[in-house]
C-alpha cells in the first residue's frame, strides 16, 4: 500500500504548476528528502514538502490511478531542514514567486542532473582526510609560537556586547569605519561559535566575487592557525556564482552535511543548507550586489536577518555606510529600533588619520576640463614621491556617444533607447545594454561627413589622456609614471583581474584609473590620493536611492588611501563638483555619516519614502510601450477591487528610463504602503488577478512581467 506525497519541482516562473504535485510512494517520506520523480516526458530533482508550510492552498483532488510513483530517493543526503524549509516558503511568498521555482533554484545546479546512482558514487568518493591544508602544515610545522592580534578597544567592546545575548540578541549592526577592523571582529566573532560547539557553523557573506579570495584568504589563515590538523580541505568553502558545477556541488554537501564550519559566499550562499547554523555575517551590508535582480528579486541581506531570528543565530551585519533601512532599525530602542548598533568609529591603531576630503569647484576651472589644475598638480607631486593614486570614472569606454560635426547624427543603439559607446582598442561601437556591436563607420551614416567626434569621456579615454599628463612626470628611481585601468572591459577574462590587482599591490602601478569596481573593498596599502573626477550626476538624479549610493561610494574609495602606517603623507580625496556647498559633500567632508544619514532620513521621512513606506514594483515587457503599459494600467484596475486596497497607493503606470532595451519595451507602475503586511497581503491577492490577466487575449503581447518586492532602483 503505497503514500501520498508532496513534492516541489522547478516550475516556470509563472505555470499553473507553481504549487506541489501529488506523488505516489512506497514508504512515508519525511519533508524535505531529495527525490527523483518523473515529470512530463522526463524527470527531474524534487523536495518533498509538507502542504502547510507555504502551500496556496491544498492541490484539488487527483483520483488515485493517475498519480505517478517517485523515481528514486536520494539515499545518503539528509532531508533539508525544516528551518531551511521555513525560509524558502518565506522567500517565495515574500517575493511572490513559486515556491517550486524559489526551492530548486537554492539548491546546486549539478544536484539536479545526478540520478540516485550517480548520487551515490558521488557520496562515496571521500575528501582526502588526513592532508590538511597547506596553510594548515604551515602552521603546525612553524616553530614560532603564534598569536591573535590584540584586539583594539573598540573591537573588545563591540565583541563583548555581542556576547550578552540575554541584554541584546542582535541583530547587530557593526558601524565601523573603512579599516576599523571589522573583519577582525567577524573572526573572532566566528571563532567563538566554532569553539563553543564542535558542530556550530557560521556564514560569511560578501557582496562581490571579487572580494571574496580576499577575505577566503584571511578566513583560511586564521582558522587553519586555530584549528591546526583539524583544519581539513572542507572546513571552509566558497559559494557563489563564478564557481563550476562540481565545485558548487562539493561546497553544497559540504555544508549541508556539516563539514564545512565556515561558508563564505555571494548573495546565493543565503541559502546554503547549513543544519548547524549558528552565526550570519553580512559584510558592507548596504551593498546593492545583496539584492538578485532576477527570478525571485530576494535581498539576501534582508533574508539574512529573517533566518538568523529563524534559527536563533546571531546576525552581524557590517559596514561603514549602513544603508539607510538598517540604519532606522538601529536607532534607538526607545525610539523602535531593532537593531543593536555598537560602532568603531577609528581606524586600527590611530595611524593613518582618514584623508582630507577637498572639493574642487567645477565652476572655476575651464569649461570642460577633465583635470583641475589643483588636482593634476596633486596627482603629479604624489607620484614623483613614489605614492599611488586612484582615480574614478563611472564610465566605461572611450567615449560615451559618438557624433557627427555636421549633422543630428549620433551612435545610437539600434535596439535600444540608448547610445552605443566608442571603445577605441578595437574601434567598435558597443551597446552597453544588449551589447550589440559594430565597426565605427568611417563617414557619418547619416550624412556622409567624415568628420564624427567623440562626446564626453570613458575610463579607457582617461587612462590615454592620464599618461600623456604626466608624460613629463618621474618617479623617485627616474623611471617614468605608469598608469593602469581597471574596469569590466579589462578584467573581462578569467583570471586578469586578480593579475591586475596584484601589480597595484605590487607597486608596479602608479596612477589606477577605473569603475566603481576599484572603489570598494581592496586592502591597497600604497594609495595616498584618490579622486572622483565627475560624481555630480547622482546628486540630483530622479532615483531617490542615488545619494545614498554616491557617499557610500565615495567614502568606500576615500577608505583606499592612506591605509599603510608607512606611509606618513597625508591622504586625500579629492572631488571634482560644480555644488561644493552640497551638504552631501559637506558630510563626506566631515566623514560624518551619522549627519548624512540624518539629512536624508528627514528627507525621506517628509516624503514618505522607505524605511518609512514599504514599496514594490510590478513590471511589464512587451513589444511596444502600449501593449506593456496597457498590461499595468488593467493590474492597476484589478488591484482597486481588493480589500487593502486602500492602504495601498497604486501609480500610474511608467516607462523604465532606458525605455526600449533590445527591442523590448519596459514599463513599471509603483506600489506604495506604509504598512508592509498590508503591502504584502495586497499582493499575495493580487497575484492570481496578475496570472489572468495576462491570459487576456488583450494582453497576448506581454513577453514577461515581474513584481520586484522592496525595489532597490524605481
Ligand atoms: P575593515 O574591514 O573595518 O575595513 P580590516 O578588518 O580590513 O578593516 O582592518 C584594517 C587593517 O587593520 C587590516 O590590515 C587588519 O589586519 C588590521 N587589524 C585589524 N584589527 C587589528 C588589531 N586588533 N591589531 C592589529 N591590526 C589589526
Ligand atoms: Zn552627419
Ligand atoms: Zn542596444
């Protein structure tokens, strides 16, 4: 006599199929056991589940002959947790998605293509015991008996209070300066729950892939110190996308099996199976990265702090510019806050004062100068000292737009409502948005004149304009500047950033030109100066999240110079603007965030703005902007005939500001509530309204639509 069960399978994002199916098994299987089931003409990975835990409603009766049995059980993979089952069912209904789609897209690729077998012959295959680490042998075999730093005040204070559960359980917000010694404190904190329970594991997250190798490092070094032989080769494992399909599969087992302690990863290591977690850190926690803008658009750092109250596991969540939400809920408990705030506000040993923010007004200097005088002076002093410089563009490529001398010509993308970009190594024209490609034509298209200009400047313009501004320029040995570029376009091969960073550390690069992605993060211990040529536009952008973004950043980068206390120049950083009273400015100035925080807090405050609104977004694609925006304004009648309806206001529907990306046209419409269950009961009962509608006949032409829940771009 054989059982009912529920099983979850990847479903289409929006298929009829998005609840449990029905299964037939010879034994009871309890929720969350691996199995093989057939489906259509194939078959595929499912977790069974229970029907409560998330389930829309029961699954309408199937009569009896027409369920199918399950293929196999995964034997020898333990059944996901009911914690773990807790956060996938949160996630999915949180984020309004299937919780089929949101279960099997947490679990490695690679765990669905094995059958049981294969399974099992992967099981079997153990990691090498004995032969522990190099780092680990390393440490065994160092004669020199070795230490813990010692810690800072402020690092024994803020870990001290960590400790006292019972008066605070956390979250804790850790508001500490760039090189206050954070991660100083993220290993100890690690530390401790290691050594309180032979099994206790803990998860470290980062925003980026590139910054994880560097923190793999530190975590590798110090446990393989501390642990010794008990160090072996699976005790700390990565997660995160640029890893292979075994690679992630090993890490996956690895900690849902209990063997890795330490799981460092992306935003995707969120749902890392870990049955003995007992400590989440979430590094630079105000990190867009955090957020998946794909799928099921969860913030990891957000789902962090759900799991954490889940498990009972404390949450660290780290940054030296909080965004603006965990800053509210760590104001005080008085005043509603949530969140402990314990602050470093000084850098490790006092040595290096934070560098002297200067504003350089924009309005003074010649119309359309690249460089100030001031600054290109600056720049030229510190490198014939033999001091590095950074400076930031965020602008790729060599020009933005092309143009014609005579006529309205200008490289505009063909499928996009955007410009193509001139990138002058290979003389193409590159969309940035669907990355079309072409030749830059040697006449105008338009009118045939020769003579087509470029407008504005990128990163790979810079550096050629850079090295011949300091052509006249020597280092101390005489030899002559060098200047390097970092952006997307020449990291773009596996392997080069990593190449490319270490010869910035390595002193081999002088003057650094590059994105935002050199801005965060790395620990360059030879900068002194670093500058901002053109950071203006975001001060007065329409999205009301670009201030926040922009000091963050800017402060990020001011936290690369002055970092070695070898160094004993002052360190600066320099801002090109035509607002140097911006009170934006004025805080960077003052390294201030807390007055930051507080402009804009009021700001948004006074406008009913998150964190004191909740918001979503639905979006639409279609092929013309009528057919996508048609599709919003029906939702946005549906949505009036619900009863919290009221609560929540419902605009107009909008096209996106890159309106047209190849060939598709995007609409968005905002969903505003001051309530979040209001918000979010709302949309839980909209959703089916959404799924009718777009079988409408009138809206055949929606390609895809989406509900972005807490959007982080409007
Ligand atoms: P953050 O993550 O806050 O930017 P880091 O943790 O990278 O700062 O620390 C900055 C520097 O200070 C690092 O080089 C680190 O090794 C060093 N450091 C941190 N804590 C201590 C300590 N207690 N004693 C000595 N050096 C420390
Ligand atoms: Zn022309
Ligand atoms: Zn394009």
């Amino acid at each position: 006599m054989s059982v009912q069960i529920s099983v979850l399978v990847q479903t289409p994002a929006h298929s009829p199929l998005a609840e449990p199916l029905t299964y037939q098994s010879e034994l009871p299987l309890a929720a969350g056991t691996l199995v093989r089931v057939p489906l259509g003409q194939s078959e595929t990975l499912g977790v069974v589940w229970e029907l409560q835990l998330g389930a829309a409603a029961d699954p309408p009766p199937v009569p009896h002959k027409t369920i199918k049995p399950i293929t196999s059980v995964l034997e020898g993979v333990a059944p996901l947790s009911k914690a773990w089952r807790q956060m996938v069912a949160f996630s999915a209904s949180y984020y309004q998605r299937s919780l089929g789609e949101v279960a099997l897209s947490a679990l490695p690729p690679q765990l669905k293509s094995l059958d049981a077998t294969q399974m099992q012959r992967r099981l079997r295959r153990k990691p090498p015991a004995a032969s522990a680490s190099q780092d680990a042998q390393a440490a065994e075999s160092s004669p020199s008996p070795w230490a813990l730093p010692e810690l800072t005040p402020a690092q024994a204070e803020v870990l001290q209070r960590m400790d006292h559960a019972s008066e605070h359980p956390g979250p804790f917000l850790l508001f500490g300066a760039t090189g206050s010694g954070k991660t100083e404190v993220y290993l100890r904190a690690v530390q401790k729950v290691l050594e309180s329970d032979p099994q206790a594991q803990a998860l470290v997250m980062v925003p980026e892939i590139n910054l994880t190798p560097q923190l793999e490092a530190r975590f590798a070094h110090r446990f393989a110190q501390l642990l010794g032989s008990r160090f072996l080769p699976d005790t700390l494992v990565s997660m995160h996308s640029g890893m292979t399909g075994p690679q992630r599969l090993k890490s996956w087992l690895a900690a849902h099996q209990g063997q890795a302690r330490i799981v460092l990863g992306t935003r995707m290591a969120i749902f890392a199976s870990m049955p003995h977690l007992q400590l989440i850190v979430v590094d630079e926690e105000h990190d867009p990265s955090y957020k998946q803008q794909e799928g099921a658009r969860y913030s990891a750092r957000d789902l962090a702090v759900f799991r954490g109250r889940l498990e009972n596991a404390p949450v660290i969540l780290g940054s030296a510019t909080p965004s603006l939400e965990s800053w509210h809920h760590s104001r005080a408990a008085a005043e509603g806050g949530r969140y402990l705030r314990l602050e470093m506000p000084d850098r490790v040993g006092g040595h290096s004062n934070f560098p002297l923010v200067r504003r350089v007004d924009m309005n003074h200097q010649p119309k359309g100068a690249v460089f100030s005088q001031p600054l290109l002076q600056a720049i030229q002093e510190r490198v014939a000292r033999g001091e590095q410089c950074m400076i930031l563009l965020n602008r790729r490529g060599y020009a933005p737009v092309l143009q014609c001398s005579d006529c309205d010509w200008k490289s505009e993308c063909t499928h996009c409502s955007a410009y193509r970009v001139f990138h002058k190594i290979d003389r193409t024209l590159r969309c940035h948005h669907c990355g079309f490609t072409e030749r830059v034509p040697r006449h105008c298209p338009a009118c045939g004149n020769p003579d087509i200009r470029p407008l504005g400047r990128g990163t790979e313009q810079l550096e050629e304009h850079l090295s011949e501004l300091l052509h006249a320029v020597a280092r101390p040995d005489g030899s002559p500047v060098r200047v390097a570029r970092i952006d997307a376009d020449t990291t773009q091969k596996k392997g080069t950033l990593e190449s490319q960073l270490a010869s910035v550390h390595a002193g081999d690069v002088d003057v650094l030109v590059g994105t935002q992605m050199i801005a965060k993060g790395h620990d360059f211990r030879g900068i002194t100066l670093v500058a901002a040529l053109n950071p203006d536009g975001a001060l007065f952008s329409s999205d009301f999240r670009a201030p926040e973004r922009l000091f963050s950043l800017l402060l990020q980068a001011a936290g690369r110079a002055g970092r070695s206390p070898d160094l004993s120049a002052q360190s600066e950083m320099w801002v090109q603007t035509h607002h140097p009273q911006h009170p934006l400015y004025a805080a960077l100035k003052a390294h201030n965030y807390p007055e930051f925080a507080r402009q804009q807090l009021a700001e948004r405050e006074q406008s009913a703005l998150p964190p004191f609104s909740y918001q979503a977004l639905l979006r639409a694609d279609a092929r013309t902007q009528e057919v996508a925006q048609g599709f919003l304004s029906a939702a946005r009648l549906a949505a009036t005939q619900l009863p919290a309806a009221e609560h929540v206001s419902c605009f107009a529907a909008v096209p996106l500001t890159i309106q047209r990306v190849a060939n598709v046209e995007r609409a968005q419409m905002l969903l505003e509530s001051t309530s979040r269950t209001a918000l979010q009961h709302h949309l839980s009962q909209w959703h089916s309204l959404l799924h009718a509608l777009k079988k409408d006949p009138a809206h055949k032409g929606v390609i895809r639509w989406a509900v972005d829940v807490d959007p982080l771009a409007i």
